[in-house]
RNA sequence: GCGCUAGUGGCUCAAUUGGAUAGAGCAUCAGACUUCGGAUCUGACGGUUAGAGGUUCGAGUCCUCUCUAGCGUACCA
C-alpha cells in the first residue's frame, strides 16, 4: 500500500484546517528510529514564506494531526520538525493484504506506455561484459516498470548495420570461407577481416561498396549478412535465457530496421533548418557544445545519430511512447542530450514526452581499471556466467545433501543471482567495481544473503504447517517494525520506479531482511512457550517478510529457493 | 584547450533529492550457542564528506574557485 501518498493526504487536509494551502505535500521517512516512522519537514519552509514561527506552525499541525487514529504518536522536535509514528493497529489491519502475489502492491492510477531500450549488443561478435549492466539494469526497470502497470514495450537495438558488415561480407567473399561457421569462428573472421581493412585499401573499398550494397537491397549480400545476424542473435539468446532476462526474438528492432527511414530524417531536418552542411557532412549544431551531431557524412553514409532520431520518432509516434529509456553507458551522455534536443526540436517528440538517459557506469576491476583478462582481452558475458556459477558450487553449505541435479539449479540461481545482485545493488550511476569474493560473500548485501533470509523463512514456514490467516497482533517494536517495513514495499517500488534506480530495491531488500534477523533473534516462533496469537502472529509477519523478498528478487529477475 | 561526471572511515557502498548526532557491510577487536537452519545476532573501534570560500534557520547535497581521477571531444557505435 501507498503508505506515503496516504500520509500526504493527511498532512494536506490538516494543513488546510489551519488555513495553509501549499502545491505539494512531501512526507518522509523518519531519518532515525528515534523520531518515529515518518517525518513532516514542511513547517520551517512554510514559516519562511508565510513570515511566523515555524515552531508554532508544527504545534499547530501536530494538535491537528493527533487527533488521527492511524497515528500513535505526534510530536514536534528541533526547529519545527513533526515526527509521526504509526498505529500498530493500523499495520495490524493491513499486513494480511501483502500475502498475495503481489505483497500487497497496487498498479499505478495512471499507467503510460514506456520504452525501454537496452542490451543492444553489436552482432557479428560474441556478448561481453561491456553489455551486462546495460542488459540487467534495463531488464529490471521494463521488470519493474511492467509490475507497476505500465506498458512496457522492450526495444534491443541491437548494432546490425554499417561498415562492420560490409568488411565481414567482403572477407568471407575474399576467403571463401564457409557460411554455417560458428559464432566463434565468426568473431576471428570479424578480427582478420579488420585487419585486412586496415591494411588494405582494396579491401576497405571493397567492404565501403558491400554497404552499399546492402543498404541498396543486392540479395546476395543481405542472404549473408541475415545468416551473421542470425547466428549472433542466437547466442544472445542463449545468454539471455541464462541470466534470466525477458528478452527474446520479439523486441529485436535493430539499427538496420531503420535503414529506409534515414534519409526522410535528413531531408526533414534540413527542411526545418536544424541540420546544415559543413565540411561536407550534415551537421546540427549546439548552443552549448563545440561538436555538433553528424546526421550524414560526407561521403552519403548516416551515422548513429541518424538512426536514434528515426528510433525516437518511430517510438513516439507510432508505438505511442510517453516516456523513453535508454540505458546506455555514461559516455554517451552528451550524445543523447544532443539527440533528445533534436527530436523536440523537430517535434518527433513533444514536451510531456520524457526520454531518458539511464545512464551507467563502467565496470573496473579491484584496481580500478576496466574490467579485462589476464591478458588484456575482453571478458566474454558466456565465460563470466560460467565463472559465477562454478565459483557458487564452491560457495554452497550443504551441498553433500542435494543431488547433482539440484546442485547445479542452486548453484546456477546463486551464481547468476550473485552476478547481478551485486551490479544492481549499487547506484547505477557509479563506476562498478567488480569482486568475485565480495559477490559471493555470504554478509552483507549481497544475493546469498537474501537467499539464505527466504530459506530459512520457508524452512519455520513449512514446519509450521498450515498457517491460519487472521489479523495479527504485533508485539515488540521489532515486529511492529517489521510489518511497517513489510507495508512499505510499494512507496519503495514508486521511488525505484521514479527514478529508475534498481538500488532502492536492493536496499530494501537488505533493510527488511537484517529486520527479519533481528526480529527472529528475539522472538521465537514456533519454540515453548510462545502463546497461540504470538505465534499466528509471527508466521504471518514470516510468511509476509517472505512474499515481500520474493516479490522484489523477481523484479530484479532473481530466484528464489526454497532450500539452499 | 574545452566540456561532462565523480571524489564520503583502511576497503566496498548508502544517505528519502536542502533536514536533526553522515548510516551499513567488509576488515579488526570483544561478546551471545545443548541453533524454531549460527550462512545468525549484540557490541566496540574507525569521518574536518578532497580543499577553500559563499548562499540560509539548516549543506555530503546548491553556487564559485582550486586540486585529483575517469570519460567525451566532426564524419565508429
């Protein structure tokens, strides 16, 4: 339930009981446990405009406030300060409501239809860790964003077009090899044929005339080019499938998709006078910034610019788009800045249509340079999945209890989960510092933890037996903790969904997990001498602490186990 | 050169977008067990938020300058 949005509402009538009319309530979370559940900060910037004492003004509201049923507590602290602490009562009536398989979270008043871009790995070449953060982040908001109500169209961009294509075509002409290679075999031939390209001025003219060739429609060429992309997709696939993301054959809509579009984007840029020519190339030029955007070099090609500006307005216009997110590295900042300018400029996009960056950091490794082999290479994606999944086989307690069957699907859940939990656990915006033992550290906020916290809440539950669902009764401040924090999902998912930050369900998850711990530690459940109410009530706070991490772990796309 | 982004205990990260005494985990040290799964929990130690000014009731957060690092800077994506 929207906790937050409720207390707005509450704060607002009571501020207008005292003649105060503002644009915008904004309840917090208390900073401290000290100063109750949440907190109203309003009074000193409300004394400010309105010229009084913002001690009074508090009093005033808190006397107001008070008189609420759902509050247990009101007070007035430091320079104006209102500190609100809910009613047990009120969560006791609430808490049966999150044992659905939603926890208990509604879908948005107003949902819109978003576009969520991400992934986009260059065919022709295998995936590697420069296309992880991209791929699980932006599945976790389109996870998210689907679970809140929106329509959530999933776009993979994938790079399918260019010079690339022309030079792989031109050596795989040059050297006769066989089309039916493997992917592998297919990213070498990429490598010799750059080579060649590089050394070579026939071959690079070669290749240049290949793209045009494909970009005119010659049969051959494109029969060729379809079986790379094919090949390459089908590896994507697979990579995909392993770490749980939800994209598939569907949403692949690659820059080739928008080939025939480029050239009215040109034409429609320059009739509005927002391209122009310079040094030969089609260029728009910035207020703000010495580069402008090429939209045409000089020699005819279209560049990715290009190709965004038709994405955009194919995503506007066509799939009705009202917000879009692109997530893409932070180098690309400037970039997309320049290109979103554009497309309002050129009305491909209006006003209320939000398009955003959701930008990245890079991965490093523990030194702090980017993340590489031994020797320097790469990381593909396919040997850092195997790595995090062996490497969780040595992780596992009682691993001698389970078949190898169940080994290897706990193993594979630890180990993905492990990979993509510490990534998204932090704040995307930052470089990633990437730490095998950290990401598989059973402490601290990390997958394991989460895991283990959802087994052993299972392990009580199915000991248990069946649960009789009636209202609790919250004891101790833990439990009436807990429960809030059980209550407080949706405010955090809004927050997440806002911002479009998959940390702030992390950090929730880790909040209401070490809850759980300590709520345990102290309050048995199922041992002698716990009376019948506190034990109902306490499988329904563990069954409810339960729902809320599983729910979440999906959003992020991670599994649960009932065992582990 | 210009521009963008960042700089928070030894390390890895938070900080509800301007709120109260800057919070966690790791590491270190000290505790709690005939365990409802101890892969747990409780403490302690550790900070001039890179530095200097400024804005105001109030700054890690906003502004200016300096330092440091990374990235981007015209026909790759």
């Amino acid at each position: 339930m929207q906790i937050k949005s409720k207390l707005n509402n509450i704060v607002n009538s009571a501020l207008k009981a005292n003649g105060i009319e503002i644009e915008e309530v904004v309840v917090n979370e208390a900073t401290k446990v000290e100063f109750g559940d949440y907190q109203y900060n309003g009074a000193m910037a409300l004394a400010k405009k309105l010229k009084t004492n913002p001690r009074e003004i508090a009093q005033n509201l808190a006397k107001e406030l008070d008189g609420n049923s759902i509050f247990s507590k009101v007070e007035v602290a430091g320079p104006g300060f209102i500190n609100l602490t809910l009613d047990k009562e009120f969560l006791e009536q609430n808490l049966l409501n999150t044992l659905n398989n939603r926890a208990g979270v509604s879908k948005l008043n107003n949902p819109i239809k978003v576009v969520v871009d991400y992934s986009s790995p260059n065919m022709a070449k295998q995936m590697h860790v420069g296309h992880l953060r991209s791929t699980i982040i932006g599945d976790t908001i389109a996870n998210l964003f689907e679970f809140l109500g929106d329509d959530v169209i999933r776009q993979n961009h994938i790079g399918d077009w260019g010079t690339q294509f022309g030079m792989l075509v031109a050596y795989f002409e040059e050297s006769g090899a066989n089309v039916d290679a493997k992917l592998s075999d297919l990213e070498q031939f990429y490598k010799e044929a750059k080579q060649r390209f590089d050394e070579s001025e026939e071959f690079a003219n070669k290749s240049r005339q290949n793209v045009v060739r494909l970009q005119g429609g010659d049969a051959e060429t494109l029969k060729l080019w379809s079986t790379f992309i094919e090949k390459s997709l089908a590896h994507a696939q697979d990579i995909y499938n392993s770490l749980n993301v939800k994209l598939d054959s569907s949403h692949v809509r690659g820059e080739s998709w928008y080939n025939s579009q480029l050239s009215n984007i040109v034409k429609d840029l320059e009739t509005k006078e927002i391209a122009k020519e310079s040094q030969g190339a089609k260029c728009i030029f910035f207020e703000d910034s010495e580069n402008p955007i090429i939209i045409q070099k000089a020699d005819g090609g279209y560049l990715y610019a290009t190709t965004d500006l038709a994405a955009i307005k194919f995503r506007v216009q066509e799939l009705g788009a009202k917000r879009v997110c692109y997530v893409v590295d932070a180098r690309q900042a400037e970039h997309f800045k320049q290109v979103f300018q554009t497309a309002k400029d050129a009305e491909y996009a209006n006003n209320d249509t939000k398009l955003e960056h959701i930008a990245f950091g890079m991965m490093l490794d523990k030194s702090g340079r980017p993340f590489k082999t031994r020797s320097g290479g790469t990381v593909k994606l396919k040997e850092l999945i195997d790595e995090a999944v062996d490497r969780a086989k040595g992780v596992i307690n009682r691993a001698n209890e389970y078949s190898n069957e169940e080994l290897e699907h706990i193993a594979k859940v630890v180990g993905i989960g492990s990979l993509k939990y510490s990534d998204l656990s932090i704040n995307r915006q930052s470089n990633y510092i990437f730490d095998w033992d950290k990401m598989l550290s059973l402490d601290g906020n990390t997958a394991l933890y989460m895991q283990y916290a959802y087994a052993r809440i299972n392990s009580i539950l199915t000991k248990a037996g069946d649960i009789a669902e009636t209202e609790p009764t919250l004891g101790d401040e833990l439990e009436r903790r807990l429960a809030l924090k059980v209550l407080s999902l949706e405010d955090t998912l809004i927050k997440a969904y806002k911002e479009a930050m998959p940390h702030i369900i992390t950090s929730y998850l880790y909040e209401l997990a070490t809850l759980f711990m300590k709520f345990y530690e102290q309050n048995p459940i199922l041992k002698d001498g716990v009376s019948q109410e506190q034990k109902e009530s306490r499988l329904i706070l563990a069954k409810a602490t339960a729902n809320a991490i599983k729910v979440s772990l999906n959003l992020i796309g991670i599994e649960v186990l009932e065992r582990i």
